[in-house]
C-alpha cells in the first residue's frame, strides 16, 4: 500500500490531469500535463503485470511511444509515456480516407523495423489493430501495450487470452502461445482493411500470407515479411515458411548470410523471370567488375594448395551442413571449401585485406568510397550488413560483404550466392 501511495505522490506531484482518454475494467487513461512545464505526457493505470513497459523504457526503440515512468505492483501497473500528437489511423478509417499502395508499403516496412526490435527483445504486441497506430509527421508509431507479452520459450499457451476481436490471430484465442508471427497475423489483417475490401493489388499476396490460419504457414519474421514487400516480383508461390541458408558451422558463431529464403532454390523458371528483367540485369551488370576481388590474396575458386601456400597447413576443419563442404581456419582468416575449391571466406583480423586495401577496423566512408553506394543492405543484431554482389569469372553470382557496427568494419567475407541470388539481386538499392 505504501508503494501505491509513493506513485500516487510522485504523479501528483509532478502532472496535471487534464482529460480523461478511456476507461474500462482493465484500468484508465488520461492526457496530463507537466505541473513546472507545458509537455502533455499519457498517464495510464493498468490492471495487470508483467507488461513489458520496462523493458521498453529501457530500449530506444522506434515504434512505441517513449515511456518517462513505469511502476507495478501485484495487482496493477502505472505508466507516464510521451504524448503522441498525430491521426490514428483509425480516424483515417471512420472518414473512408484508405491508404493507397505506396502508403501502405511505407508503413509496412517502417512497422517491420519497429518490430524487429520488439521481437529481438522477445516483446510481442498481441494488439496490432488501427487505432493503436498513429501517422506523426509521416512516421507511423505504434502504442498501447497493455496487451503484450515477453514471449517465453518452452511455453505451451499464454496465461491470458487478450487483443481485439477481428485482428488477434486464432492462436491468441487459446490453444498455444503467441509469438511474432501472431503480430504479423495482425499486421495482416490492420493493412487489409485500411487498403480497403476491394483492393487486390501487388500487396494483397504478401497480406495473404501474413493472414494464414496456421503460424507455420504465414512469414516466420517479419525480416522475411519486409523482403517479399521490397520483392517486385512476388510470386504465387511464395512459401510462407521460409528455407534457411547457413554460412558457417554454429561453432564459428558467424551471422547468417540471409535469414530466410521466399523463393524455393530449384524454381529455375521464376530465377529466368527474374533475371529476364531490366532492372536486374542492369544490377548484374553494375557489379560485373569482381571489384578486384579477394581476401587475403584468396579469390573464390581457390584450390586447397593455393591456401596452404600462403597461410600454412589449416588449424581447424569442421564439418559443414552441406555434403561435401568443410570449414577451415587459417590464422585470421576461415575458409569453407566445396571439395578442393573455395567457396567462402571470412576474416575478422586487421592484418587480413580485400585487395582495395580494406580490413577489420576500416570506417564505413572508405568502404563505400571503394566499393559504391550500390548494395543489399541488412540488419541483423548489433551490426548493418552491406553486401555488393557481383558475377564470378566462371558465371557465378559471388557476394563481398562488409559487417560494420559502430561506422567500422567488424568482419569481412567473400561467399558463392547462387541459392540467396533472388533476395540480394531484388535487394540491391542506392544508399
């Protein structure tokens, strides 16, 4: 009781009630502003635990609403967040004002990276609907997480069933525990109905499958969701489920190469569409000069003994996930090779160099200065990948990939594509 009393206290203190928003049994929200300032801030009472308002007040996030203070007890948990002045796109709705294609892809993508760090912290929303989105100043946020969840490992279903009837996904109904993809259901069905009934354009597939009954079926990230969007040539068959492409051995600790894949690898009749295309190939073409193209005098292609004349006898094999593959370490410097030819290289020492003279530690600016504004370019934990595929002499899609965190190289690799071709080719942008 002494803690309630002491919250009571401090927002007394420190804010004026000025509107009362929304009310139910599940607690209240109100528009208050600052007592010695003239910021509006959104002070909520919950009546439930284990929200992750902390969690969010602890992260810099995009996509919520900034929480300032967050208190909980066993019964109920009180939140001040910032004041988000903009249209829920809810309103957009009541006055029959739909979103067009173009806006409607640039919020999806802008929602897929809010969620990415959301779900990264194992943070799912559970109420994706339009009144919980706001447009603020072209930028969409999303807000009111009193129905989220962490979501737990090893758990069977979720303790309580909440969201709002018409978007929460089958699952959140009971039956087995919600996890991203029960947003991506949600973000589904919130696009659909702000495009409006009759709309059936390039999006509308993407949507579908977002909208799958069975989780197993709709995209498994929304990674996955934000590349068949940027896809143009998104294809009927689309898998929902995406085909996982490894690198290197778990026991190297490397970073996937993609996360996921949209197209099946052996559908040749949809890669000679898309490589028929003009603009793919004027993007083969742009990257056909192999950029002088090695690391650490290693060209893809490489035998066995052309290693070993330059780095010695390898320190470490191990065994790939593909037949016939094998991972060794030299030094600085890890090879993967197919049989006696390299297929893959990945270095993370300074004293290993791309031929342009570039190395772990190298800045971002140098990296683009050699090798262009021309790339594929993904996120993935703590680094931004930059990837500059290009046509191998022997007609081979290859990839350099430069792993920068903090405006510095942190790793480099060179690797064979062929099966990833669809996703970085389609990916490639100015930036």
């Amino acid at each position: 009781m002494r803690v309630k009393k002491s919250v009571e206290s401090f927002l007394d203190f420190r804010y004026e009630k000025v509107e009362l928003l929304k009310q139910s049994v599940r607690g209240e929200v109100w528009r208050a502003r600052e007592r010695h300032g003239d910021e509006f801030v959104i002070i909520k009472r919950v009546r439930a635990t284990g929200l992750p308002y902390v969690e969010i007040q602890n992260s810099a996030f995009k996509l919520p609403a900034k929480v300032i203070y967050c208190a909980a007890d066993e019964v109920e948990t009180v939140v001040v967040e910032e004041f988000l002045q903009g249209e829920t796109l809810s309103a957009r709705l009541e006055r029959k004002s739909f979103l067009s294609e173009t806006e409607a892809q640039k919020i999806l993508l802008q929602l897929c990276d809010g969620l990415v760090e959301l779900h990264a912290h194992k943070i799912i929303h559970r109420d994706i609907n339009p009144s919980n989105l706001i447009l603020q100043d072209g930028r969409i946020r999303l807000i009111d997480f009193d129905a989220a969840r962490i979501f737990k490992p090893g758990k069977i279903f979720d303790t309580k069933l909440l969201g709002t009837k018409g978007y929460a996904p089958p699952e959140q109904y009971g039956g087995r525990q919600t996890d991203e993809r029960s947003d991506i259901y949600s973000l589904g069905v919130t696009m659909k109905v702000l495009l409006g009934n009759g709309y059936c354009g390039r999006l509308k597939k993407i949507l579908d499958v977002c909208t799958q009954f069975d989780p197993n079926n709709r995209f498994q990230s929304v990674g996955e969701l934000k590349r068949a969007i940027r896809l143009k040539n998104f294809s009927d068959k689309l898998k929902g489920a995406g085909i996982l492409i490894s690198f290197v051995a778990a026991m190297f600790a490397l970073p996937p190469m993609i996360d996921s894949g949209i197209l099946p690898h052996n559908d040749e009749e949809i890669f000679d569409a898309l490589v028929a295309t003009d603009t793919v190939a004027e993007k083969i073409l742009a990257h056909n000069d192999e950029f002088n193209l090695s690391l650490g005098k290693l060209k893809l292609g490489d035998s066995v003994e052309v290693v070993r004349e330059i780095f010695g006898r390898e320190e470490k094999v191990t065994p790939a996930e593909t037949p016939n593959h094998r991972h060794c370490k030299y030094k600085s410097i890890l090879v993967t090779f197919a049989g006696n030819a390299v297929v893959g290289l990945v270095s993370y020492g300074d004293e290993i160099a791309t031929e342009r003279g570039l190395h772990q530690g190298t800045p971002l600016d140098e990296v683009i200065a050699a090798y262009g504004r021309r790339a594929a370019v993904y996120e993935h934990e703590e680094l931004t990948l930059y990837e500059y595929p290009y046509v191998s002499a022997g007609g081979n899609l290859a990839v350099m990939r430069f792993a920068v965190k903090d405006n510095a190289v942190e790793y480099i690799s060179l690797r064979l594509a062929n099966e990833e071709r669809e996703h970085i080719l389609a990916d490639v942008t100015d930036f």
